[in-house]
C-alpha cells in the first residue's frame, strides 16, 4: 500500500493488495455455483447480501448524517480513508450477491430461461430492484467513489465540487438503503416458497 502526503497529511493511497481479496470471495462464489449445492450457493448469497445490505444501511443512514455534520477538514480525512476500501468492497459484495441469486433461484426452480412462465412477479420484483441498485452502484457510486478521492488527493481540491459529489453520493446510498429493505421484503417473501 502506498502512502501520499495530501496537505501536510499522510494518508493511505489505494491498496492494491486488496484485489486479492476480492478474487479470493468471487473464487468462493465460483465454487458454490460449481457445486449446485442450494445451501452453499444460499449461503453466499445471504452471507454477501446482508453485508451490502447492513454497509448500504449504515452508510446511508449513519455515516451520511454524520459526515454531513463534520467540518470540512474531517470530511476529507474520513472521505480519503473510506473511499478507497469502498472501492473494492461494495462492486465485490454487490456482484456476489447478485449473482450467487440468480443461480440460486435458478437450482431452486424459480426460474427457467427457457420457460417464462415460471417466474413470479417476487421474482420480477427481485431483479427490478437489484437492477436498480447494480446501476446505482457500478453507474454512480463507483464513479464518485473515484472522482471524490481523485479529488480530494490533488495538489488544489476543488472543495465545493467535493461537497456537490458527496451529496449526491450520500442521496444515492440513502435510495440504495431504501431499495435494500424492498429487497428484504421479497426475499423473505421468496424464502418461504410463497411466490
């Protein structure tokens, strides 16, 4: 991991290492698709699920509130050492997730590409939602995630430009959380078999 000194601060740069990491949990996913084993691909996909969903939460509803509070120089020191972890957690949790899903529901039956009629409208629900949330994301959180840090580490921060892509980024996570608990509502619809 690489250090930069940013206004008399030194702050960690992106750790690289991390991707490791992140190969090693797709690995993991990869190996329990391979299995066709409904618990194992269940569990993945519960396990990784509630880690976006409680990080989508607590981001949305207590760092956000929090870090709007914070005077500007706080804000950029927590914001240089969230955003680089973030970019490798969230895309990682979210991918998972979604697609240890989609192969779950496809090993319990839920649904047959090739025949539509087994899909439910929970399940229709389910991949509205989780499109939306795969758009906001990899489409917006993940871009500001990088713009704002980018930012923050040059030579003359824009400030104001900082200010106007963490409110964005906070609104967005705030909606993700919400779109999270909708998500709860039809998986737990879904986990009792009642679609």
């Amino acid at each position: 991991m690489t250090t930069v000194a940013v206004h008399d601060q030194t702050v960690p740069g992106i750790n690289w290492n991390n991707l490791w990491i992140v190969a090693l949990a797709v690995g993991v996913m990869v190996a329990a698709i391979y299995s066709h084993n409904a618990w194992y691909i269940n569990f993945i996909h519960v396990a990784f699920g509630l880690m976006w969903t409680g990080i989508d939460l607590f981001m949305g509803f207590v760092i956000g509130p929090i870090m709007r509070s914070l005077p500007p120089d706080a804000r950029k020191s927590m914001t240089l050492r969230l955003m680089p972890r973030m970019l490798f957690l969230m895309p990682t949790l979210s991918i998972i997730t979604t697609t240890a899903g989609w192969f779950l529901a496809i090993e319990l039956g839920y649904i047959n590409p090739d025949a539509p009629e087994t899909w439910s409208w929970w399940i229709i629900a389910a991949l509205a939602i989780v499109t939306i949330l795969t758009v906001q994301g990899l489409g917006i959180l993940l871009p500001t995630n990088i713009r704002v840090y980018l930012e923050i580490r040059s030579a003359n921060p824009d400030l104001a430009k900082v200010g106007r892509l963490m409110r964005r980024y906070i609104v967005t996570v705030a909606v993700q959380g919400c779109m999270q608990i909708a998500i709860i509502v039809v998986m737990t619809r879904l986990a009792t078999g009642d679609i």
